[in-house]
C-alpha cells in the first residue's frame, strides 16, 4: 500500500510541474486592479478569456489573424480528444493513457464573454499589471513553436472565429485541461495549488470564492 501511495505522489507532482509552468508573478502592493480575466464553464472544461489588446503583446501575430477581436477565450488539452469530430470511449482513454500532444483552442470573440456565452456560468475576476504580465506569458508559453518562433497552425476550432494551435506539454490523468487553467489563474495571482484541480467545477468554484473586483 505504501508504494501504492508514493507512486501517486509522484504522479501528482509529476502533473504538477509539466509543462507549460507556472510563471509567478511579481507583487506590488500598492497596484490597481485594472484587467478583467473571465473564466467560462463548458460543462466538462474551463476557457479561459482576456481583452485581445492585453494579449497581443505576448503573442503579436493574433493582431494580424484576428484584427476584429475584442476578447480571446483560450483553452488547453488533448490533440486527439479535443480536436475530434466524434468523442468516443477510444478517443477519451487515448487521451488519458497515451497522448499524442496537446493543443491550444483560440476563439477570437466579438464581445465580451458574458454576452457571447448566454446562459453560461461565466465568473470574472480583475487582475493587476503584475498579474495580467506573469499570465500572458503563461499562455503564450502554453504555445509550440517553429524554428522561426511561429504559432504552429492546426485545424480550425470548435466555434466562432477559432483556430487550434500546437500546445506545450503532455495531457494525462492529473494534467487536465482544468490543472492548466488553475495553473493559469496561479500565474494570475491566485492563491490555489493546481495539483488537484481536475474538474471545472473545483476550478470555478475556486474563483467564485476568490474573486477580485477591479479598482477604476
């Protein structure tokens, strides 16, 4: 049984620190609170939602592909699972037993996140400039890149204006799509440990509790 328990440990650790890391962010004490994260519930998933202006600084090449966005939702995952026409039980254990990548899901949206998602739990929570700089970098360094240091362009997304991407990291049981958005919200300042933080509900639920009004 003790080994039982160590081989998890090391496990969750494992999951812990696979790539892309978190980014601590630097703390100034007397900063305002002025970027807007939105954090969106899709069920089995959370997507994560900024201002495009905010980060089009960390990924410049999005300005030239979505020159109309106001907001990006992001989310992250498996190649195979995510990008599949079909879910089946085989698409979901390759996903957990064996992955083949991972790959990021980008929506340029038109409007904000509450109103391009009607009648879904969207909970949003205000960011300093500390915050807001360590989180873009996480997402931009949840892209692949080429030799040129390129996004690496894959099929087209899910819904709306979308594209998938070449991701950092390996999916698997304790490296979820919802560990790499609580990853995302610990690079944002949140105070969470993503070890365990597998369902969208433990990661909406998180926020819900801990969110930050914005100061201006």
């Amino acid at each position: 049984m003790k080994s039982i328990g160590l081989l998890f440990v090391l496990f969750a650790i494992y999951g812990c620190s696979g790539k892309p890391l978190v980014i601590k962010p630097d703390v100034e004490a007397d900063s305002s609170r002025t970027s807007k994260l939105y954090v969106v519930s899709h069920g089995w998933h959370v997507g994560l939602a900024l201002a495009a202006e905010e980060l089009n600084s960390a990924l410049p090449d999005l300005k030239e592909w979505f020159s109309g966005a106001e907001y990006y939702e992001l989310g992250w995952g498996d190649a195979g699972f995510y990008q599949a026409n079909e879910i089946t039980s085989g698409v979901t254990l390759q996903a957990i037993l064996w992955s083949q990548g991972a790959v990021v899901h980008l929506v340029a949206l038109p409007v904000s996140p509450d109103e391009y998602f009607p009648g879904t739990n969207v909970v949003d929570t205000c960011l300093t400039p500390e915050e807001l700089d360590s989180l873009t970098q996480y997402l931009s360094n949840s892209f692949t890149r080429d030799e040129s240091g390129n996004l690496i362009e894959l099929k087209r997304g899910i819904y709306g204006d979308s594209q998938f991407y070449e991701g950092e990291g390996r999916y698997h049981l304790l490296n979820t799509s919802n560990k790499w958005a609580a990853k995302a919200l610990k690079s944002a300042g949140m105070a969470l440990s993503p070890t365990f933080k597998l369902t969208a509900d433990s990661v909406m639920g998180f926020v819900e509790e801990n969110r930050k009004d914005c100061t201006r």
